[in-house]
C-alpha cells in the first residue's frame, strides 16, 4: 500500500534514491523523479503507461534554477515568469543538453514551472535535482486533487504520496510555448488566457496534436472518466435521451431537482475558481457511482469556463 505521509525529508530519501513520490502542487497531484535518472524516469512512463512520445515537466523551486534547464528565455517568457511564477504557468523553452531526451520526447525544448505549492517548494528546495511530475494517475484518466486519489489508482506501485490536501486549483497548468520568440499556448488551464494575454497581448492557440506534441494535455482524449461522458449546453434535454439509465449529472451552478439522478454542483455561488477547484473530485466521485452516464453542462467559455470545457470536451472524445 502506499504510504501517505506529510514527511518531506522521507520524500527526499526516496527520490534520490530513483523512487518514485507523488507530490501536491496547486494544480493537480503528480507523480515525481529525479530528472537526472533514468531509472526515475522510466518508471515514471511504466508506472503511469504513458507513451514515450508525451513530453513531462520540468519541476523548480526558484527562477535562478532555469538556468541548469534552458539555454535561452525570450523577453515575453521572462515577463510571464515574473507575473506568475509560483503559479499555475508551464514555459516551453529551449533545453539545455544535460536535460535527458527522454523528459522532452527528444525534442529541442523543455517544459517547466515552478509550482506555488508550500509543501512541494519545501521539498524542491531540499532536492539537488529538479523533478519531472506529469499528473499522478493511468495516462488518460481524470486527474487527481487528493492524495486518496492517487492511493485509488497506484496503490502498491509507489512507495510515497506526499499529502498536501486538496488541490487548490484543480486543473492542470497552463502551458506557453514560443516561435520565433511568439508566445503560443499549448495547453489551456488553471491560468486564464485573458490574464495571459493582459501580460503578453494577444495569444496564439494551438492546443491540439496528436503524433507529436509540443507539451503535455494536447492529445484529443485524455482526463477521462470509465464512464461514458457528454458534454452539453442542456443537460435536462440531453437526460431524455437516456431513458432507463444511470445518470449522473455535473453542474456548474444550478440544481436539477431530478429524482433518481446523482447530481453534483460544482459551485453553488457561481464561482468558476471553486467550480474547476471541484471538477476533477466530482469527476473522481461519479466515476465511482456505477452509472451508465455521466452528463456535464457546458461552461460560459471564456476564463477558467473555456479551460474546463476543454478538459471535459478530451473526457467525452470518443
């Protein structure tokens, strides 16, 4: 069984020694390695059987440690870093050659962040080496918020989980990448591309590549529950069409009242920061209902609505 701990010097132990822990951060739960390890990092891809072609990232506890990462910073990176950094933003930059090729599906560049999470930045700090961490979970599945999530999933295949709480975000990280100096989004998330572009102007988006992809959370389905899943603007409409089942509805705001449905509200208030701050325990919990479907209502697309629609559109991706 894995070991929930709050011990972080127990977490440094494991991981020089080319284990494996899951770490909180602010977005989502990840399951971490010594960059610098190749048996970390294989176990990493084995554990979580993530195809080798889905680069990982890159994880640091202040900005002075970019610099045994990347060779290069563009002018507009470097304004993003200081606006968000500890926080919820992924940098694709060029990589420097001690980064193993296998963290960047060989490519030339790197994803990194710094996370804004107390207790991983205390572990960072105490670690010599940074640490890659893609989401704690099978690759595809929904991601997790709580350490019970990841004990759910891996249970006896890692030694630690590094209880932080819940996370406070709950989505992943937003990731920029850059051409000719440009920025490009490449994954949207818990950083909204309205406070993005207030830093940098307007914004590129290109967040969707299914041979190669730039960074992490680009594949068309990905973040899936078991359950057969629809994303739709009329939820009671959409409950009609599965007469005889059952159903489980995921809402933003407003209750259905329809007996004999499994309803969960994301945020009563109407607040999208609690709403995508709850979605992926509410996914977790539906998943474990035995329902037939899973209906989710469409989010207002613009904020954190536009980043939680399309984690939910690569839930229902058939």
């Amino acid at each position: 069984m894995s070991i929930i701990s709050t011990d972080i010097e127990q977490a440094v132990r494991l991981l020089t020694d080319a284990q494996l822990v899951a770490i909180p951060t602010e977005t989502v739960y990840g399951l971490a390695g010594n960059i610098y390890s190749e048996k970390a990092i294989h176990r990493i891809f084995s554990t979580k059987k993530r195809p080798f072609f889905n680069p990982l990232i890159v994880h640091i506890p202040t900005v002075k440690a970019l610099e045994k990462i990347v060779t290069h910073i563009p002018e507009k990176a470097k304004l993003l870093a200081a606006a968000f950094w500890p926080g919820s933003l992924t940098l694709v930059l060029k990589k420097n050659s001690n980064v193993p090729d296998i963290i960047t599906a060989g490519k030339d560049t790197v994803a990194v962040r710094i996370p804004n999470h107390p207790v991983t930045l205390a572990l960072l700090a105490k670690l010599p080496f940074p640490l890659a961490a893609p989401s704690a979970n099978p690759f595809g599945s929904i991601s997790p918020t709580k350490a019970a999530h990841v004990e759910a999933y891996f249970k006896n295949d890692i030694q630690m989980i590094l209880d932080g709480g819940s996370c406070a975000n709950g989505i992943e990280s937003t990731i920029i990448g850059f051409e000719n100096e440009t920025p490009i989004l490449y994954r949207l998330g818990a950083l909204t591309l309205e406070d993005i572009e207030a830093v940098v102007g307007k914004i590129t988006i290109k967040n969707k590549e299914e041979e190669s992809p730039e960074a992490p959370g680009m594949l068309a389905r990905h973040y899936a529950p078991k359950t057969s899943t629809f994303l739709v603007h009329d939820v009671a409409a959409e409950i009609k069409k599965h007469t005889g089942k059952k159903i489980g509805v995921l809402v933003f705001k407003t209750t259905l009242n329809t007996p004999d449905i499994v309803e969960i509200i994301l945020s009563k208030n109407g607040s999208m920061q609690e709403a995508a701050s709850n979605l992926y325990a509410a996914m977790h919990a539906l998943d474990a209902q035995q329902l037939d479907v899973i209906i989710a209502e469409k989010f207002p697309e613009f904020g954190l609505g536009k980043s939680m629609n399309d984690r939910l559109q690569r839930a229902t991706f058939k």
